[in-house]
C-alpha cells in the first residue's frame, strides 16, 4: 500500500513573484529529493490540492505536468499521481548540485570559504 502526501504540507506566497504552479512544482520536488516523498508515493489529488489551497485545478494540472515532463512522477489513468519509479536523477536536483554553481561564483567574486559560510547561515536563520 502506497503513502500519500497530504496537502496540508504544500504551501503558497501570495507575495512572490514565483507563479503558483511553479511553487507548488518546486515543493514537491523538494520533498522527492529530500525524501519525504518516495518512489511510488502518491501525490494528493489535483482536486484536493486545488480545493485545500483555494486555486484553480488548471494550476495543480500545470505543476504535476512539469514535474511528469521532467520525469519525476508518472500519471496512473484512473489512479492517480505518483512518484515515479523511473524517476531520473537529473529531473531531482540534489543540494549539493544547487549549493556548487553558487560556491564557485561566491569563490569567482572573491569570497572566502568563511564569508560564504557566513552569509548562507544567516540566510537560513532569517528564513526560518
């Protein structure tokens, strides 16, 4: 028996200039390469979603699109959405391949290795 995500973990930013289905794209996809959703998991119905986040299922049907396109869940007709089991590794960026290109242009500007430490720490604490 297949988990499922539950909705009440996707959440939106009225105030950023992201779209919608590119938020709720890129949370789940998080949650794939994190591992909070495993091979097989069943995503939330795009009714579901819609209804608990108050948007129009075209913008669901948009973000489970672009994460199927990149290979990362696959649509069961008359069953659902799940994560997929042919899942690539390019379609799931890792932390590391995000942190890298961002390292090397810190070290290009001339940032030390304490500096970027530094001012990613403060980042994530401002976040929080």
């Amino acid at each position: 028996m297949t988990q499922m995500m539950e909705t009440r973990q996707l959440i939106l930013d009225d105030e950023s200039p992201v779209p919608v289905y590119a938020q709720l794209s890129e949370q789940m996809l998080g949650a794939v390469a994190r591992g909070d959703l495993s091979v097989g998991e069943q995503l939330p119905s795009v009714r579901d979603v819609a209804a608990r986040l108050g948007v129009n299922p075209n913008t669901v049907n948009r973000a489970y699109a672009e994460l199927e396109r990149i290979g990362v869940v696959e649509t069961r007709r008359g069953r659902g959405t799940f994560v997929s089991t042919r899942r690539s590794s390019r379609g799931v960026p890792r932390l590391s391949e995000i942190a890298e290109p961002f390292v090397a242009r810190a070290r290009a500007l001339g940032y030390g290795g304490r500096q970027i430490v530094d001012a990613v720490a403060k980042i994530v604490r401002r976040s929080q």
